[in-house]
C-alpha cells in the first residue's frame, strides 16, 4: 500500500503541473469566472506581449533568436533560470503535499534544489565556453556531428514532449479552476501564446517571460509566507505547534512518514532530480543566453538562492494551510451536518492549497493575483520547453543533419519559427487528447530521460577523454529507452494506464538503474571502438579541454 | 558555427606519453602545456569534484535517514519542530552554501589563475 501511494505520488508531484493533472482532478468542477484573476492575467499578457514586440524588432540574427544575443546579465538568466525551473507544480503540488504530509513535502523541495550545485561544479562554465545555442553543440564538439546531434536532439524533444504534454493539461485543469473557463479555451491560449512569445520574440521574449514570473512568484509567495508568519508573531515553532493540534495526523506530521517506504525507490527519485536538473534542455540553453563562464557561474549561484529560498517558501505556505484553513468550514465541501475531512474535502482538492491561503490572507483580489501568477507561471515553462524544443529541430536537425551546414542563418531562424508553431499546434492537440487521461508520470519521465540520456552523454563527451562517437551514440540511446520502457512498465503506467494487473517493472522512478546503465554503455562501447574516427576523437580532446577549461577560442557575447 | 571552428586537424595523445612534433594544433599544445593551465585544471578540477562529493553525501545522507532510520528525524529539538526539518532545511542551506563557496573561490582564485594564464599565452 505505501508503495503504491509512494509510487503515486512521486510520479504525480516530480516538478510540473502535472501534479495539477493528477488523478484527483479527473473531474475538474468548472468555477464561476474569477473576474479579478482574469483581469490581472490579462495585464501580464499584455505587459508580455509588449516585451515580445520590442524583441522581435531587435531579433536578427541566430545568436539573437537562440540566445538573446549572450547578453542578457547573470542577474536576469538567474531570474529566467528560476522562472524556469520553479513550476506551478512545484508552488501548488508541493505546498499541498505539505498540507497533507507534513515534512513529507520538504523531501521534494531538497530533490528539486541538489541538483543544481551539481550543474555549477560540472557542468555551466564548461557548457558556456564550448557551445553557442544547444547543448549538443557542446556534446558533438569534438565527436561526429551527425550522430550525437540526433541522439541529442531525440534526447532533448522527447524530454519537451512529455514535460509539454503534463503542462498542457495541468494548466487546462488548472484554469478550469482558477478561472472559471473551459478546459479547451484554456489549452488554446496557453498553446497560442507560448506561440507568439517564441515565434516572434525568440530567447530575448523568453527570458523576459521568465523573470516576470519568476519575480511575481517570489513576491507572491513571500508575501502569503510574510502573512501567515505574521499572523503566529513570526514565531515558526507557534505555526508548527497549532499546525499539529489542528491537524488529523497530529504530531506525525513533524516526521517521515509512508511516503519515502521503499529505500530503493528513494534513491531512485533523488537520482532522477539531481542529475535530470542537469540535463533538462531548456535549462542547458540558459547557460548560452550570458556573456562568458562567469556570468554562468555566478547565474547558477543566485538562482540557487532563488529557487532555495522559493522551496522554503513554500514549505511554510503549507504549513500556513493547515494551520489557517483546516479549521475553516468555508474552504471545504460539507457533507451532512456540516462534517468534512480535512484532508479530501478541499474545495478543488489539495492543490489549491496556497489558492485557498491567498484568500484567507490576502482576500478575493490576492486570490486573483496568485490564480493569475499560477497561469503565468505555466505559460512561461511552456514557452522555454517550446523554444528548447524548436532549437533542436532547427538548429540540430535541420541545420547540421539535414542541410550539413550548408544553410544560411535567416534560413535557420524561420525554420526555428515554423517549428515553434508547429510544437505549439501539436502541444494544444496533446493538450486535448490527453484531457482525461493520467499524464502524471510524463514530467517523472521527463526527468529520468533527462538523466538517462542528456545529462551522460553530455558529461561524459565533456569530462572524459576517452568517449568517442558510438559510445555516446549507444549509451544516449540505452538511457532513453530503458527510462522510457520501465516507466511504461511501471505501475504509472502499466496498470493505470494500460489496465494491466501487476507492474513488470517494480519501481516508478528508473532513473537509478537507467543512468548508471547509460554511463556503462558510454564507457564500454568506447572502450572497444577501435574505429579511426574514434583515435581521431579521443585526440581533438586536448582542443576541446582547453577551451572547455580557459574560455580561449570560445564564442563572443555577440555575434554582430 | 564556434562549436567546429577550432582548426585540429591532427591528433594529440593523452598528456603522460605525449608525442610532439606532430601536426598537432600549436596554440592548443602550447596552452596546454604551461604550467598556469595545468594548475588551474587541476584546482578546480579537484575543487569541483570535492563539493560535488560533498552534496552527494549530504543529500543522500538525508534520503537514506528518511528511507532507514525514521524515528531519529522524528525527534524533537526544542518543541514541536524535529530534527528532519532541520535536516531537510539544512540540505536546502548547505546547497545554496556549497554554491556560494565555489563562486567564490572561483571568482578570487580561478580567475587569477585564467588571467595569468591569458597573459602568459600571449606572450
């Protein structure tokens, strides 16, 4: 039973909205029109759009449209990282997750963080001096480009795939209840505009995107914190002591409890975070957007902070929850003689938690904002995961495979443009399809593809020697499919999606066992490659680790 | 395109049995070969895979008490909160830590010895 709970959630929560798309919104009530939500949206919307018509006037060339013309400060893309990476999933999901578990939520939080001082230590400033647009730039750097630029870009499309998919439906679930809207409209718009921020304003919009968001998250959530602390004297030991009186599952609430049972599925989500964090391809271009190494570096520092600081945050929010809601009838579905449970009888289920908080402590027009903020916030995720997304197609795919270089920049670029609208288009039809079924896993698998296949062969064409084309080659396509098989033959999956009895594979999360198998394989294969390509590859290390090392030879901020 | 522009059009062999004199990039071998480079790599290679080991053990440190040892984080430190609050929240503190003391050894230390190297290349 805990392992089925675990498995469940684990895969419900991993980092995006498709907590929002759980099981326990299968039937999403459609609200009555948040007037105040939809006004406030609007507004970012147009505040957004205004942003993208400015850069798209000043996005010429391919530098612009990939990376902003590398200049954007390590102030900004640490806010763009944040924004990014901190989802409506991890705001909503994880800030309900405490309001039932208790600490259960902040083994979530610390997974979602560690993986970041591993990206500084290992990965930033060496992706920043060897590569321009795409981290299989990087990865193909010395190694055939044909290969590993499709193993890369497979890699990185079907990471956005499944990541797009979950967001797509948790927003639509999601503005269905925040809103008040239908649940196609709300695909639509998400779909269409992620279109417009991508197609016309590239990473310049994108960015921007993010760091307004990412600034009204923060204000937002440090705002709801700031009250509930406030109203317990700023006194974090008198929240926690009402919070267990109030609470059904009183003091337990302070300690582990069922949902990290099974040690090897622990392990196995904590792999899947650290080392997925490493290998998301819309963060990975993040790196290519500042100047030089150290604006990297210093990038990945603050928004470590930021994304620190945002997790606490919301560990509090839940907190305040329980504290400041459960007590009150008004946010729960009565049943006969006004009983309700606390815990499943949240008005829109116990992801709208902190949605809750924001009316309790700031009133119907706070609540609007948060509910506008959530919106923004998926908006901005789906538009980075778009822009990943196009640049693998266009600039990997179409640039390096198909046309062999032989392409002209403008060329590139529309074809970036065409495929962002296509990517849309294919997202909002996703978005549909999959309105009732359980997409929960996808963001899990997300990360463990991530892991498995991105973050291997790019360490590994990186850090080591004596990695040559076909063991990247193989080890890329080992850790992509057997992530993707045993989640498929996961309970997610294998039982709840696919009406199967028992599971074939035991565990939800296969990143620890997919990684290290890629890793192997890399390590193997080319080993035994004795191939002439692959002296030849094992020798332009020198040139690469140099420049990996110093900078020297490494692309300007501008490329005009 | 950067990422194919550096112009190694011959092999080099790994540092211990080095072989020079081959058509080997000049500018790539000479870098590689001043003692500014070599300690520059091998500090913050060393600096690097230290905090990285550091956050491994730290992190899954924290999932293996939750995964083996529950009762321990469940006891209390002063009132209501326990101690894998603490915990988690330290976690949380110590990678934003490890962060902040890369940065900046890298921003004092790494840089120095990158500029040094710089001018010593382009001598």
């Amino acid at each position: 039973m805990n392992r089925v709970l675990l498995g469940l959630t684990l895969a419900t929560i991993a980092a995006s909205a498709a907590y929002a798309a759980g099981p326990d919104l299968g039937a999403v009530q459609q609200a009555a029109t948040n007037w105040p939500a939809i006004l406030m949206f609007l507004f970012f919307v147009l505040l957004t759009l205004g942003i993208t018509y400015k850069a798209a006037k000043g996005t010429k060339s391919a530098a612009d449209f990939y990376a902003a013309g590398g200049g954007i400060s390590a102030g900004t893309n640490s806010l763009a990282i944040a924004g990014d990476y901190m989802s409506a999933a991890s705001f909503l999901g994880i800030s309900g997750l405490v309001y039932t578990s208790g600490f259960d939520g902040l083994i979530y939080s610390t997974g979602f963080l560690v993986g970041w001082p591993i990206v500084l230590f290992l990965i930033a400033e060496r992706l920043r001096n060897l590569g321009k647009f795409t981290f299989a730039d990087v990865a193909s750097f010395r190694l055939d480009q044909t290969s590993i630029r499709i193993i890369s870009a497979v890699g990185t499309l079907v990471v956005v795939a499944f990541y797009l998919i979950a967001q797509m439906v948790g927003a639509g679930k999601l503005i269905q209840l925040l809103f008040g809207l239908p649940y196609l409209y709300a695909v639509i718009i998400v779909g269409v505009l992620m279109i417009v921020y991508v197609a016309f304003g590239g990473m310049k919009a994108t960015t921007w995107v993010q760091v307004i968001k990412a600034c009204l998250l923060l204000g937002g959530a440090t705002f709801m914190a700031g009250a509930v602390l406030f109203k317990y004297g700023f006194n974090p030991e008198a929240l926690f002591a009402n919070a267990v009186q109030v609470h059904p599952k009183g003091d337990a609430i302070m300690a582990p409890g069922g949902l990290v049972s099974n040690p090897v599925e622990a392990i196995s989500l904590g792999v899947g975070l650290m080392f997925g964090t490493a290998g998301l391809p819309h963060i990975l271009m993040r790196f290519f957007t500042v100047s030089d190494a150290q604006a990297a570096r210093k990038s990945v520092f603050y928004a470590t902070g930021l994304i620190g600081y945002f997790y606490i945050l919301t560990f509090i929010i839940g907190f305040g929850g329980i504290a400041l809601l459960m007590s009150d009838p008004s946010y729960f579905k009565l049943g006969p003689a006004g009983a309700f449970d606390k815990l499943k009888d949240m008005i829109g289920g116990t992801n709208m938690v902190a949605v809750n908080l924001a009316n309790a402590v700031g009133g119907p027009y706070f609540l609007g904002f948060i509910s506008a903020v959530a919106f923004a916030t998926i908006l901005a995720v789906v538009a980075g995961l778009t822009l990943a997304g196009a640049s693998a197609i266009s600039h990997d795919l179409y640039a390096q495979v198909i046309a062999r270089g032989r392409t002209t920049e403008k060329h590139e670029v529309n074809l970036s443009k065409i495929s962002a609208v296509v990517i849309g288009i294919v997202a909002i039809y996703l978005g549909y399809v999959f309105e009732n079924q359980n997409v929960a896993f996808m963001v899990g698998l997300a990360f463990a593809v991530a892991a498995s296949c991105n973050f291997p062969v790019l360490a590994m064409s990186i850090l080591w020697r004596g990695t040559t084309t076909w063991g990247a080659l193989a080890g890329g396509l080992v850790g992509l499919l057997t992530a993707v098989i045993m989640v498929v033959l996961s309970k997610a999956v294998w039982v709840a999606t696919l009406g199967n009895p028992a599971p074939l594979f035991p565990y939800d999360n296969p990143a620890l066992f997919s990684m290290p198998l890629a890793f192997a394989t890399i390590w193997i294969v080319s080993l035994m490659d004795r191939s002439r390509r692959a002296q030849r590859e094992r020798a332009a290390f020198e040139a690469q680790y140099v420049r990996s090392e110093t900078g020297i030879g490494a692309s300007g901020a501008h490329a005009h | 395109m950067s990422g194919t522009t550096l112009d190694l059009r011959g092999r080099t062999t790994p540092p211990g049995q080095r072989n020079l004199g081959t058509d080997v990039d000049p500018q790539v071998e000479r870098i590689a070969r001043t003692p500014e480079f070599q300690q520059l790599v091998s500090e913050r290679t060393k600096f690097g895979w230290t905090l990285t080991i550091l956050m491994l053990i730290v992190y899954f440190g924290f999932i293996g008490l939750i995964a083996f040892d529950k009762s321990l984080l469940a006891v209390k430190v002063g009132g209501t909160a326990s101690l894998g609050l603490f915990a988690g929240v330290f976690v949380i503190l110590f990678a934003f830590a490890l962060t902040g003391i890369y940065v900046a050894r890298a921003n004092t230390r790494f840089d120095a010895l990158s500029d040094a190297l710089k001018r010593s290349v382009a001598r």
